[in-house]
C-alpha cells in the first residue's frame, strides 16, 4: 500500500513515504516554522520516491499529544489531500512512534517509557511494550505530574536501564526535577519522527482500520487545549 505520513505536532516535522519498496523520510526539528516547512517537505520526499500524488492510498499523521497548532497544522493538511484523493486516514500517536523509534534502535529492549512536555507542571506519559516488531500501549496515554509519573514506574528502573532492557524517551525526562534523576546520560530520542510512524500506521491500514477523514479527531489529552508556552515553544 502506498502510504504518506506527516507530523508536525511538537517542534519538529517530519514525513515519510511507503511506495513499492521503498521508504524515505525527512526529518527536521524547526519550532513555529511546521506550517511553511511541511508542504515542501512532503514534495521533495514524494518526488525522491517518485509517487504522484495520484497513487497515495492511504494518509497517516501524528494526531497527538503535542501542540494544539502542531496536532492542528498535521490534521489540516491530511484533510486537504485525504478530501482530494479520496483516501482513507490514519491518526497516530506520537508517544506510541517515539517508543517505535526506540524498539527500532535497540533490540533487546522490554519495555519503553514516553514523556513529552506538556508544560504547565505536566507531561503527556504512557508505556509500550514490543510485540511483533510494534510498540503497543500497556494501559492508556495520559497527561500527569511528574511526580505522578515517576510513581507510575518500577522500582527498579535505573538498573533496567543500565541493563538496556528499558529506554526513556521524550522530551518530558529532562525538562522536570524529578525525573531527570533518572537520566544519566542525554536522551536520544526526543521528538517523534514520521519514519517510525508509519510502520504502526501501515500496520492500521493492514488490519482494515482505515477512516474517512471526518471520521478522525486529533487528540490532545487535555481538556483544554491551551496552556503557556515556552519562548520559541510551541
């Protein structure tokens, strides 16, 4: 199935083409520039991959947790193409491809840990496992205190991690007291990237999970979805 993925919902943006047997992506991070940064993107990977916008099957994009522009700048655009090619859409979460990133690097990995700074004293958080070369969720993505979050964990954690048997990622680690106590070295991954989006997207569309585009909402986990913003954050 040919499939185009596009995030834009934290600071960095990202697309990735399935096409035959090809996979090609681009990855830039670019705060407050997604929306004039995107198209151009989407173009150059599609023309590398040489798929007219006529043969896209299927669209996925990063639904959220993010950015309420970001989440919105991503679902806009796959409205425009999804309605003009008459394509099924995909949302995905941008938690689940961050830990998709980190099962992809590290083999012997059990379990991933995803925390994205929501600010305002919280972080989006959820837990992934590996089955069949996928990150899925144990138990539900959510939006807590660091501190809730830090009680959500092992006890044992930091030797896992020594062990590489668990993976931190996001940027929520670092950006709160009380869990950066966990981090010993830089976090690799921080922000999601649409290559590792869309082998759980292509995995959506092989199961029949395929949405008309009204049928898609984004999701941003709060109630509200405005909060302070961090100079050059969005």
């Amino acid at each position: 199935m040919n499939i185009v993925v596009i995030d834009t919902a934290t600071e960095a943006c990202s697309v990735a083409v399935q096409y035959q047997d090809k996979v090609i992506g681009q990855f830039s991070v670019c705060p407050q520039q997604q929306s004039v940064t995107i198209l151009p993107m989407l173009a150059q990977v599609l023309d590398e991959a040489g798929l007219a916008k006529q043969d896209i099957q299927g669209i996925g994009f990063g639904h959220g947790p993010g950015s309420f522009t970001g989440v919105r700048i991503a679902l806009g655009m796959t409205q425009g193409l999804a309605l003009g090619l008459d394509v099924p859409v995909v949302g995905m979460s941008t938690l689940a491809t961050l830990a998709q990133e980190a099962f992809s690097a590290e083999q012997q990995l059990t379990d991933v840990y995803a925390a994205i700074d929501a600010r305002m004293d919280e972080v989006y958080f959820a837990h992934y496992q590996l089955q069949q070369g996928l990150a899925v969720l144990v138990g539900t993505e959510c939006v807590i205190s660091p501190k809730q979050a830090l009680s959500t964990l092992p006890t044992n954690i930091q030797s896992q991690i020594s062990d590489s048997q668990v993976a931190l990622v996001g940027t929520g680690w670092e950006a709160y007291s009380e869990l950066s106590q966990l981090v010993s070295t830089a976090i690799k991954i921080t922000l999601p990237n649409a290559l590792y989006m869309l082998p759980l997207v292509a995995q959506q569309f092989a199961l029949g999970k395929g949405l008309a585009i009204e049928d898609v909402e984004p999701v941003y986990l709060r109630d509200t979805v405005t909060w302070k913003k961090l100079p050059g954050k969005e």
